[in-house]
C-alpha cells in the first residue's frame, strides 16, 4: 500500500512561520531578564561604596599614627576596592549595551567614548585586565603584611593564582589576536 501525502493547504503555510516568529520574540524579549541582574550588580557597587568609605573614615583616623607599611596597606585596601567596583561598573554598563538594550552616548553626555565602542572581545580584555589589577594589588597587600611568621603556602597560593591571571590575560589577548588576523 502507497501512502500519499497531500500539499498542506494555504491557510496552514503562515502557521509555522507565526509561531516562528513569535517564539523569536520571545526569545528576543527575553534579554530584558540580565537587566535585575544588572540592577543587582548596581546595589553591590554601593555596598562597595559604603565599605570604601568606612575604610577610608579609619585610615584617615589611623593615619597621623601609622607606620609606612599599614599606610600603604590602607591604599591598596582603598585601591582594591575602586579597582573592584569599577570591574562591577564595567561588567554593568558593557553587559546592559552588549546583551539588554543600547545606550545613545547623545542622551548622557558624560559617557565615556570607549563604552559605545567597546565589543565582546574588548570587554574580556577589560574585565581581564582589572582581574590581574585586583590580583596583584591582594598579593602586594599580602606581601607588604607579612610580619615575622610568613606563611610561605599562602604567599604561593596567592602568587600561583595571579601567575594563571596573567597568563590567562597574555592567551586570550594573543587568540583574539590570532582571531582577527584571520
């Protein structure tokens, strides 16, 4: 026994093509949920905020009396949380324009010029970069906060981690490289 098919009928051809299109909306309006997490991120640079500024009440309480040492230890303390809070900032303003939805630089004027022209590439470079910023800045604190007892597998540990932060950054800036020259 042969088993015919028949041509679907005009009326069933828009069918697929309307639920198509609509699944893609859906799909499409579904980036607007990454914008609670970027209003999250928002809420912990504030938090951020609030720590740099009680750190910054006690180092400039503490300052007339500290030695060189714990005054380099509250900058770094202070640098450390700016350059965290700026990886915040940076995951936040890139993250909303790359997947949720673009910011016209005309409408604020204070934008910075690269945040329009960064893409994904430029954004694992920046995010990267701060990472090794941060990294280092914890092995100098570490460093500079050793004391009489070191503990030597700490001091490796901290040292091993931003090794693989720096070679993490050199591979990735070397394959995006590689990727554009090809």
């Amino acid at each position: 026994m042969t088993e015919t098919t028949s041509a679907p009928l005009p009326e069933d051809v828009g069918r697929p093509r309307r639920a198509e299109k609509q699944i893609e909306r859906v799909i499409f309006l579904s980036r607007w949920l990454l914008a609670p997490f970027y209003l999250g991120l928002l809420i912990a640079a504030a938090m951020l905020l609030f720590h740099f500024l009680v750190e910054l009440v006690h180092f400039v309480g503490q300052s007339f009396t500290a030695t060189e040492t714990e005054m380099i230890l509250g900058i770094l303390t202070l640098v450390d949380l700016t350059l965290i809070c700026s990886l915040v900032l940076i995951v936040v303003f890139s993250g909303y324009e790359n997947f949720v939805s673009r910011i016209d630089p005309a409408e604020n004027p204070g934008w910075p010029e690269w945040m329009s022209k960064i893409d994904f590439v430029g954004l694992k470079q920046k995010l990267m970069g701060s990472i090794v910023a941060i990294s280092a800045v914890q092995l100098l604190k570490a460093y500079m906060n050793l004391g009489d007892v070191i503990d030597w597998q700490r001091l490796a540990w901290l040292a091993g981690i931003h090794l693989c932060f720096v070679v993490s950054a050199l591979l990735l800036a070397l394959t995006d490289k590689m990727s554009d020259d090809h």
